[in-house]
C-alpha cells in the first residue's frame, strides 16, 4: 500500500518546486555548454543570452544565496564575482 504524504509535506514540496520555476523559465534553459564554457566566444554568447533573459533577478539572488563556483549566473562569471 502507498503511503500518502501529509499535508505539511505537500506545502514543503511545492514550494520548493516553486522556488526553482525561474530556473525553467530561463532563456538559458537548455544551453548548459555555453554557460560552463572556457571559450571566450562560448561566455561572450552566454552573456548576451542572460541580458535578454526574463529570469535575470532570481537567478541573481540564487547566485548571490549558493555562490557557484563555476559557470556564468545572472550575466556573472565566478571569476568576476566577489566573495562575502
């Protein structure tokens, strides 16, 4: 017999797939190569990408909250980012 979650875990569980949504709504979606790229020509697109996303200023707070240490988040690289 399958067990059902109560209803505190359902809240925990939504809201946690909702606190990530951005991230399928990000017009980087799908082009992880570009984003994780040492190519200048690859970070130079990946840029361009994050200016026009619709996602900018969460993928920022997520950034600035988990500090990455690769790959460009929120038009930033780790290299150009600072530390806290």
């Amino acid at each position: 017999m399958t067990e059902v979650p109560d209803f505190a875990e359902v809240v925990a569980f939504t809201r946690a797939a909702e606190a990530f949504d951005w991230m399928n709504r990000a017009a980087c979606a799908g082009r992880r190569s570009q984003f994780f790229s040492d190519r200048d020509v690859d970070k130079l697109a990946a840029f361009v990408i994050c200016l026009r996303c619709p996602v900018c200023q969460p993928c920022a707070r997520w950034r600035d909250r988990t500090q990455p240490k690769h790959g460009i988040w929120a038009g930033a690289v780790a290299s150009t980012r600072t530390s806290n």
